[in-house]
C-alpha cells in the first residue's frame, strides 16, 4: 500500500524580493484528503497554492506533488501537472465574453481533444453535478454570485482532477450559497477522490467538511490539526483565529521600521 503524501512541502522558503513570505514550511497531504490552510490576510496561504501549482518557484526547499518534484518541472512538465489540477479562483472567475457552456467546455477543449458531441456530454454531466443542468446557454452576466460560484466549480472539476485548490471559495457568498458551495466540494471531493487544499477565512464552515487543517502565522506554520483538534486548541493563535477576536498575539498593524514621526517628517520634537 502506498503510504507516500500526495503533496509534501520539505523546508520551503518564499520571498517577493527582499520580503519573506515563508519560511521553512513543512507539510503533508495525503491522498484523497481535504485540507484547508487558515490564517491572517497576507500570511502566505495563497503563495502556498502558487507554489504546489507551479506558478512561483521556492528559493529554498522541495514541492513534491504525487512523487514529482514542481520545483524542478520544465514548461512541458508544467502543463501536464496543470492539465491535473482543477483551480477554484476567489469569485469564479468566469470568462464573461462566453457562455456557461463553453465556460465549462474551455479546459476540456485546452487540455483534450475529444469530439463536439463528448464534450457537450460531459460538460452536461458536470452542470448536473452542480445542481445547474440546464443553464449552459446562459451568460455569466445572467447568473446570481452563488450560481456563478457553481459554475465555476462545474469547469473546475471538467477533467476530474487528481488535485483541487480552492482559493477563498466562500468569499462573497450569501449564508445559502455559501452552504451550498461547501457541500458541493466535500461532495465531489469525496464522489472523486480528489486531494483538495483550501486556503479559506471561513473558519465555522470549513471545519464542517475538512479533515485537516493548517495555520499559517508570519510565514510560518504555527499549528495544526483536525477539525476537533482546532475546536479544542489551548493555542492563543488558534483561539483568537477561530473565535475571531480582536485582541492577541495577531496584530493588525503592519510591521514598519520607522515611526509615524519620522515618516511624516517631525523628528523628535516635543510640543
């Protein structure tokens, strides 16, 4: 039996620049999981998609995504490991110029070269799996957030992924959409056998479907664990995250070097 992670991150260190993003992350996914990745805006849990995904590369450490190493791909490789991936983006992303057929049709038709009359049936096939047979003559323009927000998990899933990211699915979402979206993604993760990685604020929501979760503070991993494991955390951080509090170990304001006197000119003269 295969005990191999699907995804694991040894020592993987990113920065913009002189920034640091991440520093030293270690992780496993194992196959057919769903994780989500948690923490603060600006934390680094997107640069984590970007980096099982292919889109940045570390500058130090190892990605290594169903025994291949991301980090070290050529363009070719590249395009296949995305060829087996599906992307949830924040808000769908949908291609307004065309129709939620063709929308769904788009990666189908990027990635294999089938018939017009096998596309149209899976892209039928993956409207029903959504809920949403019936709308592939519609606009994107024509559709509420939360339908659109379907639509977009239809082209996501169009070639059944052996990997699904997931950035921020549930942002914008009214309560019903939103519990609808969820739903969906535990379901097709699990009707697939699909390893998913979100990178979400929900935390209430997301604890209901994930199997696992990771917290990503200041660059680096600062706790870990199942949905009970989080609920019942003694950890400060993982406290005021999940309760969302105002006061405690994370801070709002961003790290400056300088004073706001200093910035605004005024030495340190005293009135």
């Amino acid at each position: 039996m295969d005990t191999a992670p699907f995804i694991e991150l040894k020592d993987v260190s990113f920065a913009y620049g002189e920034r640091t993003i991440l520093e030293r992350i270690n992780l496993k996914i194992p196959r057919g999981r769903l994780v989500a990745i948690m923490g603060g805006s600006g934390s680094g849990k997107t640069t984590l998609l970007r980096l099982i995904s292919g889109q940045v590369a570390p500058q130090q450490g190892e990605i290594i995504v169903d025994g291949r190493h991301v980090e070290h791909m050529s363009e070719r490789e590249l395009f296949e490991h995305r060829r087996r991936m599906g992307m949830l983006f924040q808000f769908g992303a949908l291609f307004t110029d065309l129709s939620v057929f063709d929308n769904v049709a788009f990666p189908i038709r990027e990635h294999a070269r089938l018939p017009d009359a096998m596309v149209r049936d899976l892209v039928l096939m993956k409207l029903a799996a959504v809920g949403l047979r019936g709308t592939q003559d519609m606009m994107p323009s024509e559709l509420s957030g939360g339908m659109a927000r379907r639509i977009a998990l239809a082209r996501a899933i169009a070639l059944d992924p052996q990997l699904m990211l997931y950035d921020e699915p549930f942002t914008g979402l009214d309560p019903i959409s939103l519990g609808a979206i969820a739903h969906l993604i535990k379901k097709l993760n699990d009707a697939l056998g699909t390893t998913s990685v979100m990178v979400t604020h929900d935390v209430e929501r997301s604890l209901n479907i994930v199997d696992y979760v990771y917290f990503v503070a200041g660059g680096t991993l600062i706790a870990e664990g199942t949905p009970d494991e989080v609920r019942a955390s003694a950890s400060p951080w993982v406290r005021q995250f999940v309760r969302g509090e105002a006061d405690g170990p994370v801070h709002l304001a961003y790290p400056a070097t300088t004073t706001l006197s200093a910035d605004l000119g005024l030495g340190d003269a005293h009135a």
